[in-house]
C-alpha cells in the first residue's frame, strides 16, 4: 500500500478494523484524545502534523465513521488499486483530509476544488444544510431539549421500553446520535438502523453490534450468549441499549421477539432497555392485539413535532452559525417564514429548501436571502403544499358554512315554517293554531262512552321534559306531543363534591367515578389539590388550560418536574405529586392527585376526598407524576465540578446539616464537594454522578427543615 494511501486511512487514524462497530470506534475515539501530547504517535506522516493538525484528522475520521451515510459513502469509494485487507482506504477520502490539513493543496501544489460550489462564496466550513443526521447540527428547540431530557432520563432510571414518534424529516435520527453522546461510558449500545429483517437476522444484528457472535443460525444459542454477555456486563456496572431506528418497520412477530428479549433480567432489574425510534405508523402498528403486552411495557412514550415558525428561524440561524457563517449570510424575515409556510417546520425540508436559496442566491451574486430566492426555490423541489393561514381557513370553511346556513334558513322559511300572514286571510292567529293543537291527555284504554278530560293547557314559555309533564297528570293517563312542539331538558347536573371523605375499596368503583370525569376535568380537579398543598388559592388558575403550568410558574415560582416513579420512590421524594392513570378497556386517561400516604393506604384528590388502598390504583398508574416544587434560591441549572460561587458554599451547608460533607466549606464545587453530593444521591435512590441537578435540589429542598414544602409521608 502507498504511504499516500495509508495516511489518510481513516480507521488506521482511530486504530480500529474496517468492520468496527459503533463501540469500538467511541472507545477508540476517547482514547485517542485522551493520549494527545506533543508526540505524533498513530501517525504516519513523513513530517509530522501539528497537534492541532492531528486533533482535526482524528475528528474528522470520528466524525465521517459515526456517521452511516458518510461511512457507507467513503467505504464505496475504496480502489480495487489497493490492497483488500483495508478495503476502506479511499483516494479521494484522503485528497480530502489532505485540502483539512494542508491549506486545500494538492500533492502538485495546485488548488482543489471545494465539494460545495456555493461554501467558498459565503465563507462556510462545510455545507451547513447536509441532510445527514450530523449530531453537532442539532437545533435543541424545546420540543427536541424535552425529548433528548426524557430518553436519557429513561436510560439512566432503567425504564424498560421507551418510545419517540415523529413525522419524516422532524430529526429523530439525529435526536437519537446527540443522546447517544450524552449518555456516561458505562453503555453498551446496539444500533438497529435497518429494522426490514426477521427475527433471527434481528438477534444477529444485535449481537454483531455488541461484538458477539453472530453468525449463528440457531435463536437460541443467540440468546443464550446475550444473555451471558449481559450478565457480564451487569457485574462492571455497565447497561445495554438497544436502539431500533426506524421501528415502523418491523414485523409484529420481530416486535414480539424484541419483548422477549425485554425478559432476560435479574431479580431486581433488566439487563437489557430497548428504544423504539419511528414515524407515526409505529403507533398503529403497536395498537395490534398480539403487541398488547409489548405497548403495556413502554414506560415513556413522546412524540416529536415539527417546528413553529420561531424554532424555524433559531434552526436556520443555528445551522449557520455551526458552519462559521455568522454574518456572512442573511435569510430575511419574510424569506423565513416562506420556507416554513412550505416547510411546514419539518426539519430536513427546511434543509432542503434553504440549501437551494443558497445555490440560487449564489447565482445572483447575494448574500441576503429574500422571498424573491425562496420562491424559485419551492419551485425546484416541487410538489410542496403550503401550510393554510387563518385566513385561508376563514374562506375554506367558515364563508361556505355561512353561505350554507343562509340557503338553509331560505328553505326552513320557504318551506317547512308555517306562514303566519297567510293563516291571518283565513281568520286564523297563534292561539287558534295552539287550541287546534292542544296536548291532550289519552287514557290508556279509552273507551268512547266515557267523558275526555279536558285538555292540559301550558303557558308557551314552559319549558318541561316529557318525564316532569308527565308526572301533572293522573298515573292512568299520558301525553302526546304534537311534532311542532319544542320540549327542552333541564341541564345535566354537576358533581356535587361530598364534604365527607369518599371511601373506595373496589377497583371497579374507582373506574366508573374516574369515567364520569373527562380529562380536563379530571386534570384540574388534580392540581386544584397540589395548589391547595402549597396553600396556594387555586381560583385564579381555573380558566388557564394548557397556559396553567406557566402561569403557576410565573405567578407563585412553582415548578412542574416530571417523573417515572413508584410509590416508594414518591414516598422518598416525599412531596404530593399528580398520577397519570390509564382505565381499563380504552376508557381514556385521567388525572389523580396523591395527597398523602399512610402506610399501605394513600388519601387522593379529585372532585372529592378520596380514601383507598395504594394496591388499587397501582395496575391503573402508568407510573407517570408530575410534583410541583420551588427553587428557593434560583440556584444555577448546572452545578458540578469546577463550579464557582455563592451556591457551592450553600450546598455544602446543606450537605452537612444532613451528614454527607465533611472538611472545609469554600465557594468552589471540586472533588469533596462531588464525593459527597454523590453519597447524597445514593442515600435517596437518586443518579449518583456527583452534579446537583434537578432531582438532587428537589430533594434536598424537601429534606431541609429551612423550607416550607408539603409532606407526602407525615413523620
């Protein structure tokens, strides 16, 4: 093999094999950076690169082979010139680093073209709208910072099955490479990106993942090694994940294996936590009756939704930004929103579009993108809808409703109410119509030779069901009511809520009174409760809807935490929290507050009081709470090692009121301070990394005797 060749050899830069999995190349990835010195090891250059010359190659070779677009483009690139055993080595790969390394020049000292026509006009680094799912391009909108929060939250809690569905193009696979960045060493991941395979060929794929043999034909003997495998793992401390990308895909029985696989466990935990990554179809899919078990299994389920019109312009400024173009390069306002009205804030559409305006405007010689360029970009992709204003609406459905309604008080008036000045030329009026058609009572057997009974005339404003008419006149008779005459009901009746606490013992019972609340009934009957507990009046926030949450928030400083629990980690955590429950038979979801517990019984809020065994509700809880909680003191979002301030000396204090610092207090956060908020974390069941993060504050919060927090668990 050439030196030429070898040098940009980018699995020889990591130092893996050209078949490395995912693993093995993060692993060699830290390593390598780990052992960055004034040394050239790894490196077979005749002149040696700089430092900040190797840290980019190495960056680069990670970069291209995590990323499986980028890996399969460069792997299909290799020559059969040279040789087989490294069938990866890429001339035109290594052309590439070469332009990274050595100022874009060519071996003769000629300049190479650039792979982007428009990058060199706007000053770019790289094309900075790929459609490769490149996780350094991640737009962390709210909707996406809620997503990546619960997976790695549901990863590091061990919560079994969890699932994200999003539409095409809303950036799933690359909220799925970002988390996989955020999660500690101690993983083990497979990553499943090709799910149109059956079961044996998916255990295969599993374990060639994880480094396992996996040429095997028999399901069993696979099974059989991941589960050794696991279990090796489980004694280092390590967990195992696997992700299914694209999971629509799969076959029911594939899913079913996959739930199978779900029970290789211990006795008091899994192995083995499965991530279903896909498009909406998943959820169908999972509604199948043979998947029952599978979907009762999944213990976080989010959905990922397009971008709003605002997300859309800090998505299109971020990406820019990424690729060093601040201020190089302007989408006005308007040109903004006319990508996301054809976008319709889908992600990789957007790419789409605003790499297109880019190539248009490089052709008009502009760096500032108006609507004038967007338009002819909408126009080559082609077949882009756009999304409908208000007003587009108005003239779609509320002008032809009301054209509508006119004919149809046209026809009424025409030909079904009856013509009063007609019934004036025949000497009739209103009261001889209502005397020509009294409610007459008829008895049961009438009988010809006995007397009718007079007629019951009624005020024409009385407004009575048939029931409470019925009930004025003798049990022997009734009424019949004439077609034309309008007969209103009373009004359904509210709740009257018991002033005595609601005593339920039986699982039945405990569904039919949840079934009589609709869901937001039900969720606001809930946090009436968790405000009454903060002895907050819970008036104010009865018309805020969705708004509550941040208006509570705003108002009082109350903040909602969102939690996967059982009832001893609540008892621990030891605040009133908000149950998700789900009824039986497809009867809906519904809220229920947890005000207390006692032992094996537990005092809930809703409508009424309510008194019953924790056993009862525990088969309805989908194990989701919300408690509401305050930051007493606006501490920071981030505190970990190397913090300085104010709050470290705080948190110290805190620490040893409740016996987990010792030595000297000082404004800093360094490895004591660490130590200790990890023994902290321990004693409560909580994430021991060492930072003091929300959970940590929370409980510390309801821990101290310095603040007023409603108790869960009464001493």
């Amino acid at each position: 093999m050439t030196t030429d060749v070898q040098r940009h050899n980018l699995y020889k830069v990591l130092g893996v094999r050209s078949d490395a999995t995912q693993k093995e190349i993060n692993e060699a990835y830290d390593r390598m950076i780990q052992r960055f010195d004034s040394s050239a090891e790894n490196f077979s250059y005749a002149v040696q690169p700089s430092l900040k010359e190797r840290i980019a190659l190495v960056q680069e070779a990670y970069d291209t082979l995590s990323n499986e677009e980028k890996r399969a483009a460069y792997n299909q690139s290799v020559t059969d010139k040279e040789e087989k055993p490294v069938p990866n080595s890429v001339q035109a790969a290594g052309r590439q680093m070469q332009m990274s390394l050595h100022g874009d020049k060519d071996s003769d000292g000629g300049k190479l073209p650039r792979q982007n026509v428009y990058q060199d006009y706007y000053g770019f680094s790289e094309k900075p709208f790929d459609l490769t799912p490149d996780p350094k391009y991640l737009y962390l909108s709210p909707k996406h910072k809620e997503v990546l929060a619960h997976l790695v939250y549901g990863l590091q809690e061990n919560n079994g099955f969890l699932k994200i569905v999003g539409e095409v193009g809303t950036g799933k696979t690359t909220i799925c490479r970002s988390f996989l960045r955020e999660l500690r060493t101690d993983f083990s991941i497979a990553y499943v990106f090709n799910p149109a395979i059956n079961e044996l060929e998916l255990l295969q794929t599993i374990n060639a993942e994880l480094g396992l043999p996996s040429e095997i034909e028999s399901k069993k003997k696979l099974v059989d090694t991941l589960n050794t495998f696991l279990l090796a793992e489980r004694k280092k401390g390590h967990r195992v994940i696997v992700i299914i990308d694209e999971a629509q895909a799969l076959q029911p029985r594939v899913l079913d294996q996959l739930r199978l696989l779900s029970n290789l466990e211990t006795e008091t935990e899994k192995l083995i936590q499965i991530v279903l990554i896909g498009q909406p179809e998943l959820d169908e899919l999972l509604e199948q009756k043979e998947l029952r078990q599978l979907r009762q299994r999944i213990t976080i389920s989010w959905e990922l939704l397009p971008l709003s019109l605002e997300e859309t312009r800090g998505y299109i400024q971020h990406r820019i930004n990424v690729a060093l173009g601040k201020g190089r390069v302007r989408f006005t306002r308007a040109a903004v929103e006319s990508i996301y009205k054809f976008s319709h804030g889908i992600p990789r559409m957007i790419n789409v579009l605003a790499d297109r305006s880019l190539l248009i405007a490089y052709t008009m010689s502009t760096k500032k993108i108006t609507p004038n360029i967007v338009r002819p970009a909408v126009k080559d992709v082609g077949g882009l809808t756009p999304l409908s204003s208000w007003t587009d609406n108005l003239w779609k459905s509320v002008v032809p409703g009301l054209a509508a309604l006119g004919i149809l008080f046209f026809a009424i008036d025409h030909y079904m109410l009856p013509n009063f000045n007609a019934d004036k030329k025949a000497n009739k009026d209103i009261s001889m119509m209502i005397r020509e058609n009294p409610i007459v009572p008829i008895l049961d057997n009438p009988d010809s030779s006995q007397p009718q009974p007079p007629a019951i005339n009624l005020p024409a404003a009385t407004a009575l069901s048939p029931e409470a008419i019925q009930g004025l006149i003798a049990p022997n008779e009734k009424i019949i009511f004439p077609d034309a005459m309008l007969v209103v009901a009373p009004p359904k009746a509210r709740r009257i809520r018991s002033t005595e606490p609601l005593v339920i013992s039986q699982q039945d019972k405990l569904v039919t009174y949840l079934a009589s609340l609709s869901l937001a009934e039900s969720r606001r009957e809930a946090m009436n409760w968790m405000l009454k507990k903060w002895n907050i009046d819970p008036t104010p926030y009865q018309g805020k809807g969705t708004a509550l949450l941040d208006s509570i928030a705003e108002e009082q400083n109350l903040l909602a935490y969102d939690l996967n629990a059982n009832f001893d980690k609540l008892s621990t955590f030891n605040y009133p929290a908000i149950l998700e429950i789900a009824l039986p038979d497809a009867q809906g979801t519904k809220y229920l507050s947890l005000v207390s517990i006692n032992g094996d019984h537990g005092v809930f809020g809703s409508v009424d009081h309510i008194e019953m065994p924790l056993e009862l509700i525990e088969s309805m809880w989908t194990h989701k709470a919300i408690i509401l909680w305050k930051d007493f003191e606006s501490l920071p979002d981030s505190m970990g090692p190397g913090f300085k301030g104010r709050p470290a000396l705080w948190l110290q204090k805190n620490l040893r009121l409740l016996g987990f610092f010792q030595g000297l207090e000082a404004p800093t956060y360094g490895p004591n301070t660490q130590l200790s908020v990890a023994k902290f974390q321990r004693a409560y069941h909580i994430k021991d990394d060492g930072w003091f993060g929300i959970e940590s504050r929370v409980m510390l919060y309801g821990l101290s005797s310095i603040y007023q927090t409603p108790k869960l668990v009464n001493p």
